[in-house]
C-alpha cells in the first residue's frame, strides 16, 4: 500500500528524516511511535504530500507521488492540530469539504450522530472548545470512506466517552480491511488497537514489528517498559 | 481552483473587514461628490485618494488573508486538489471581493450623482480599472511575501516597506535622479522608469486621460506624446497586466516547492 524509500528531509540544518525505508501492507493498523521531534509529523506530511521530501521515493499503491494529487483522493488525515476556518459553521464545513471532494455518498449524519455534535452543527467553528474540535476533525476525517486513513494524534482532548467511541470506530474501519495509520502519545491506547508499531527515533526506524516483537527484543515485560528502555538508552 | 475561489470569496464577503472597506469607499464617494459639486473634479480627487490607498489595503489584506487562513490552506492541502489551485483560488478570492468593495462602494454614490449622463465617465472607469488592477497586483505582491516569510511579523514588515516603497520611496527616488541627472536627456528614463512602479503607472495613466498633463511640464509633454496615444494606453495596461501575472506566477512558483 505504502513504500516508502530512503527517504531523507531536512529543514534548513535541522535533520528530520534521515532515510527512512518502509512498507506498510494493505489492511491494518500501524503505529508510529517516537519521542518530540522524531520524525512521525514529518514522515506522514511526506505522504502526504504537504511536505516535499528532500531525496528519496514515495509510491502509494505502486505509483510514485511526485507531481500528483489525486492519490489523496485515497487518503483520510486527521491532522495533529484541530484549526479550521473560524468564519464557518460545522455544517458549512462539512458540506464543503464533501463538495471539494466531489463526493455525494458520506457517513457525515452518522458520525455527527456518534459524537453527539448535533447541537454544534450551526455553531461557528471558532466558537467551540479544544475538544469538541476534535471532534469535527473526527468527522471530516472518517466521513469519507477512503482505504488508507491518516491519524495524527487522534485521542487529544477528547473525553473518555469519545475516546472509546473512536477506538470502536478505528476498530470498525479495519474490519473493512482498511489501513490506518496513527501516530499517538498514548501507549495504551496504542498498545489496545495496533497491529504493528514502527518506532521512529532521530530520523531513522528503529524498529518494526509487532508488540510482542518489540517485548522480546527490549527484554521488558510490558510495552510501556519496552518503549520506555529504548527512549532511555537514546537519552543517555 | 474555482472551488477555492468561491469559498475564499465567500469566506471574505462575510468578514466584517469587506463591508468596512465597502462603506468606506461608500462614504468616501458621497463627500468627495458634495463637497466637489463637480463629477470631474471629485475623479482627480479620488484618484490621489484611490492611488496610494487601493494598494496599501490591498497589501495588508493580502497578508492577513494568506496568515489567517493557514489552517484552512493545511486542511486543503490534505484533499485530492492541485497546489497551485489552492494558492491561486484563494489569491484571486481575496483580490476579487476586494476589488468589488472597491468597484461597488465607489460606483454606487457615482451613478446617483449621474455619471452615465456625464462626460467624465471614461475618466471614472478608467479609473475604476486602474484601482482594479491595483487590488490585483498588490494583493498578488502581498501573497508572494507572506508565502516567503512564515514569520508574520516579518511578513507584515516586508509588505507595508513594499507600499511604502512603490507609493512614496520611489518617487523620491525618481525625483532625485531627475534632479542629479538634468543635463541629460531624461525622457526615455523617466518612461521606463513609470512602466517600473504600478503606482506611478496609474496616475500617469489618468492624469493623461483628464486632459490636465500640461500641468506636468515638459515631461508631461513627453509623457502625453507616449501615454496619451493608443499605443502608449496599450504599453501601459500590458505593463500593468505584467505586473498582476509577474507576481501570480511566483505564487504558483513557490506554492509548488513549499512545505507545510
């Protein structure tokens, strides 16, 4: 689905990405794990397109990204930080982003359904609260229903009531055989929905595999002891 | 890129910023028409007005545009939708419904006063024209700084410095030169000099039309003998459409190579 090769970024001195090599298989979630400054934003932007990369080759499905855009026809993001137009209303938002996509068929009532958005929906976005942002963000992203979804810190600022309806609906979307992506500070919230993590650590993969792959290679008994010896060792 | 554009329009014509510039125009049309009397004379009067005044919102608004919808810009680069058409739909979003305040608030108080039944109003489109292509060249000017400078600050620096520059630097500038360099033929300097600065450019250009260029001298002369043809109209409006595509093209340039 996702091939990612020797893949290098730099923004002025500061080295991002310093080739990375990946292969993410279609259907599944995966994990990208990593401390501040890691990488993970960067790497998904790469994907993304938004950021361009300085060498290396990225193919989504067989096809190189370079010069085009209508592979993100393919692409959900959820992007880290939950900013949109103040001047709009939740519901102009969403019926914007679905005419730019060109789409008729959504899940947009079904979503605004689940996380209780209705009052919302003639609020002007710079009116709402962190979490409730959030939220529509949720929405604008699984509305559309694209095989490879992005997540970049989906969890923050939600209340626990949302954050299991979220975890249910990333379960939900990978029973479909989906591939999902996320980048997340929460371990146990990583730990419950992954299949595989990549842990990404000053511009490189560290490591790729499964959580009890990770357990056995650090020795540790749980994940967090796992992710917590190799940030150590790193820090030293 | 339509789409784009019809949003970023929208987005603007429902910001309190576009009706303050409407009303302001309004407002500046109907005193300038009571207190002229005279449709002819309140048209040079709103031409120094719209001169250095058309560009500098033009310029701010550009800016605070492109740094406010930053989020938007990010939510759209995620879609299925081409770079340049989204840096292009909001550019030309931005510079049309500010060239409509512009166009509207302006025209409103002149069609009442009766411009239709009046000699000047080939003087007022003309007018109207140049404050279009204005909007559009420094509101473009105004895009391709902020696209260079994540900085705001910075950004909001480099673009009042920009007007500054073009609306009063760079007469001064021009006038000194003349100054220094009088014994020498100046005529076909001064020319490209004017073609050089889309401010200077539109005053000529309407000076020349108002017929009042004997007012600048022997330059004037000069200026009416190149400007005041047909010919010399069409360098002038392919020098200021150079202007607006010069810095569109830039936009679409940097959009493509930049990161977000």
């Amino acid at each position: 689905m996702i091939e990612v090769k020797d893949l290098y970024k730099k923004f002025g001195k500061n080295e991002v990405l310093k080739g990375i090599d990946l292969t993410i298989d279609r259907g599944g979630i995966f994990s990208i794990l990593g401390p501040n400054g890691s990488g993970k934003t960067t790497l998904i932007k790469c994907v993304l397109g938004m950021v361009l990369q300085d060498s290396g080759q990225i193919f989504i499905n067989g096809e190189s990204l370079k010069n085009h855009f209508k592979y993100r026809n393919e692409i959900d993001y959820l992007p880290q930080i939950a900013n949109f137009p103040g001047n709009l209303k939740v519901k102009e938002l969403v019926a914007m982003l679905k005419d730019l996509r060109n789409t008729k068929t959504t899940k947009d009532e079904e979503l605004i359904a689940l996380f209780n958005l209705e009052p919302f929906l003639n609020k002007k976005l710079v009116n709402l609260s962190g979490g409730t942002k959030q939220k529509v963000n949720l929405v604008l992203t699984f509305m559309f229903d694209s095989p490879l979804i992005i997540l970049d810190e989906p969890t923050n600022g939600l209340d626990p009531i949302s954050h299991l309806r979220l975890k249910n609906l990333i379960k939900a979307e990978k029973e479909k055989g989906k591939t999902i992506l996320i980048t997340s500070h929460i371990l146990s919230f990583v730990e419950e929905v992954s299949d595989e993590i990549v842990f990404l650590l000053e511009g490189k993969i560290y490591f790729k595999g499964s959580i009890n792959e990770l357990k056995t290679k650090t020795a540790q008994p749980d994940f967090e002891h796992a992710i917590a010896s190799i940030l150590s060792s790193s820090y030293v | 890129m339509f789409k784009i554009l019809k949003y970023s329009f929208y987005d603007l014509m429902r910001s309190r910023w576009s009706y303050v510039y409407f009303l302001f125009y309004l407002l500046l049309g109907l005193m300038l028409l009571f207190l002229n009397n005279a449709l002819s004379n309140a048209v040079i009067t709103m031409m120094n007005v719209i001169i250095v005044l058309v560009p500098l919102i033009g310029t701010i608004f550009g800016v605070m545009y492109y740094y406010s919808s930053r989020e938007f810009t990010e939510l759209l680069l995620a879609q299925p939708i081409k770079r340049s058409s989204i840096f292009l739909g909001q550019y030309f979003g931005v510079a049309s419904s500010l060239a409509m305040s512009l166009v509207i608030g302006l025209g409103i108080p002149f069609v009442f006063y009766g411009i239709f039944n009046s000699s000047a109003i080939w003087d007022f489109s003309l007018l109207l024209v140049t404050g279009v292509f204005l909007t559009f060249i420094f509101t473009a000017l105004a895009f391709v700084i902020a696209l260079f400078n994540e900085n705001k600050i910075k950004g909001f620096g480099y673009a009042i410095l920009l007007w500054l520059f073009m609306a009063v630097i760079y007469d001064a500038i021009f006038l000194i030169s003349l100054l220094y360099f009088q014994e020498y033929p100046l005529d076909k300097f001064s020319l490209v000099a004017t073609l050089f600065n889309p401010i200077d450019l539109s005053r000529v250009l309407i000076l020349l039309k108002l017929d009042i260029s004997a007012l600048l001298g022997y330059t004037g002369a000069v200026f009416q003998k190149f400007f005041g043809t047909n010919f010399g109209l069409v360098i002038a409006s392919i020098a200021l459409l150079f202007w607006v595509i010069i810095p569109t093209f830039f936009i679409w340039r940097i959009a493509k190579k930049k990161d977000f």
